[in-house]
C-alpha cells in the first residue's frame, strides 16, 4: 500500500493544531493508503509544542520536528521533505486553508499516472483585503514574466507530489529558498486543481503586509536576474543620453559662445544620476547579500526535540 507523508508547518498554532489534525485525521482514514503526519514547530512561543506532544501520544501516525528557534515557513518546509519517506508527500498549512476534503481527489489524479504533482491554487481571494490581492496579482504578473520559474497566479504551497519530485526539491538546497519558486523550476507534470479560498479556523495569519512584500522581492531575486539588466540597461540609456547632451553643448558653444546658464539643471542631472548609482548599486548589493549567505553553508534548520525515528537534526 502505498504512503502519503503530510509535512504541516505550525508557528504559534495552538488553536488550530487541533482543528486541523481532527480533520485531517477523519479524511485520511477514509483513504486507501498509509500516511503519516509530520508537524514542523517553527520555534512557537505558545502551546503549539505541547499540543502537539499530546497528540502524539494517542496517534500513531503523528510525529513532530521542533525547531530551536522560528526559521521560517521556507525552513519548516524544507525540514519536513529532508524528513518523510512516503511515497506521496504534501505541504498543507496548519490553519485549515488547505482543505484537506481535496486529498482524496489529488490522490485519484496522481495514482492516474498522467501527473507527478497535482497542485492547488485559489481562484478566489475571498476575506482578503483588496490592497494585498492587487499586489499579490501584480507579483505574479510580473515574476512570470522576468524568470523561468512558472508560478500560476493564486498557487498555494500546498501540492501532492511524487516521491520523485520531492527528491529534486530535497536536491536543491539553497540557502535562500522560494518554494513557489522551485516547484515550477524543478519541472514534472503538474495538475492545477482550482478551490475557493478559505478563512483560517484559529489565530492569524503570521504574514504581514510588509513580511509578505519581503518575501516577494526575495522571490523575485532568487529566480530572476531581469533587476541586473534593468541596470545594465539603464545605465547604458543614461550615457548615451549624456553623450547626445555633449554633442548639443559643443555646437551651442561653437554657435553661441560661452554663455554661463543651466546651473539649475546641472545640479538636478548630477542628483539623479548620483540616486540611480545608489539604487542600481543596492540592486548589486542585494544579489552578492544572497551569495554572501550562500556561501556560508549555515544549516537551514535546527531541529531541538523530535519524537521521530532517524531524524535528521540539521541540514
Ligand atoms: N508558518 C511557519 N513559520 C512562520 C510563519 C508561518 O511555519 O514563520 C506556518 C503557519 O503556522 C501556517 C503556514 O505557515 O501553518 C501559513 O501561515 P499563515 O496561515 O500565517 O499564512 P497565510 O495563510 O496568511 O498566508
Ligand atoms: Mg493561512
């Protein structure tokens, strides 16, 4: 029979862990296969932990990886794949907003043979604030036209994969990860199953406006380098443009004579051209920060206490 390992990351999800493993429990059991449920504790500050060591205690299938600090959802994720051995692996968020009713039907697609993954997005924003949606809608416009990672708009983290793809995913151990991102870049057959958005049952959400914008332009930058040529490009714009202007001032002089005027737009020339070397300099600045951190070979998490056999306490 074959196995579906769940990876759940939690980050203060006292109230939901619950909810969720209820649910999900109900509908697994109802499913023709083995599975396990590996929740990742991202460093809680609340209950999660012993909620979730309760759990534990009458469920079998339940395991828990507890980080040494909060690493973020990136790390949680990346722990859960280096974690599981099922044959079928998912990412499903802790708050119910990955409804787990789609299972069964993922499944279904999968044991077809047509897909290697079948992947989730929402096709509606319902109970988001307007401001988020446009820019989240804008987001994906635009990161699909400057990379070659292709990100369907509304995609949740939440897919059903082979194990074949979660090795490739598992293989990819950059430091600065956008799962989002390595999803579509990995390839393999991917289904789109579309589903209505749901609220989260407990708590909040974690992300903020500004977290989630961060992590936009993070994206942007690790699977695009279309900010290098707007530089570049940029650049080379301004000098011809400068060149052009110098060709203008020696005729008028030839023309004219030396008049002294337009100290006023030297000055404004001299602010802008200084700004954009600042801008496209953080521009620089920003990619080698990623290959600084690259290069240090940190560990993308830290596992503190685990009730899992074989855990891998860091990678
Ligand atoms: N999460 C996490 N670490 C973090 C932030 C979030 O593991 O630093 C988990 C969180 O517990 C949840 C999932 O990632 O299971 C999605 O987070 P959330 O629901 O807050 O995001 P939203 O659905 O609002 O985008
Ligand atoms: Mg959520």
């Amino acid at each position: 029979m074959k196995k579906i390992s769940l990876i759940i990351p939690c980050y203060n999800e006292q109230d939901s862990v619950p909810l969720f493993h209820a649910e999900v429990s109900r509908v697994l059991k109802d499913m023709d296969c083995e599975y396990e449920l590996v929740f990742v504790n991202d460093g809680s500050t609340d209950g999660t932990l012993e909620k979730l060591k309760q759990l534990a205690e009458s469920d079998e299938h339940l395991t828990y990886l507890s980080f040494s600090r909060n690493f973020g959802k990136e790390a949680a994720m990346y722990a859960g794949f280096c974690n599981v051995d099922g044959d079928y692996v998912a990412v499903m968020d802790a708050d119910l907003q990955d409804p787990p009713a789609l299972l069964p039907q993922m499944l279904e697609l999968l044991e077809s043979g047509e897909y290697d993954s079948v992947a989730t997005r929402r096709i509606s924003r319902k109970g988001e604030s307007p401001v988020r949606s446009w820019f989240a809608r804008r987001f994906y416009q635009l990161i699909n036209r400057i990379s070659d990672a292709d990100i369907v708009d509304g995609a949740r983290d939440f897919r059903l994969m082979r194990r074949e793809m979660v090795d490739a995913i598992v293989e990819m151990s950059e430091y600065n990860r956008f799962s989002k991102g390595i999803f579509g870049w990995v390839g393999f057959r991917t289904y789109w199953l579309p589903y209505e958005n749901m609220e989260r049952v407990a708590g909040e959400s974690k992300w903020s406006f500004w977290k989630l914008f961060k992590y936009a332009i993070d994206g942007i930058i690790n699977f695009s380098q279309a900010p290098l040529s707007i530089a570049s490009w940029g650049g080379m714009i301004i000098t011809l443009a400068a060149f052009i202007y110098m060709i203008v001032t020696i005729i008028r002089r030839l023309l004219y004579g030396n008049e002294v005027i337009g100290w006023a737009s030297t000055v404004c020339i001299i602010l802008f051209i200084g700004g954009l070397q600042l801008f496209c300099l953080g521009i620089i600045g920003q990619y080698i920060a990623k290959i600084y951190m690259e290069t240090k070979h940190r560990p993308h998490y830290i596992i503190s206490e685990s009730n899992k056999k074989d855990t891998k306490w860091t990678k």
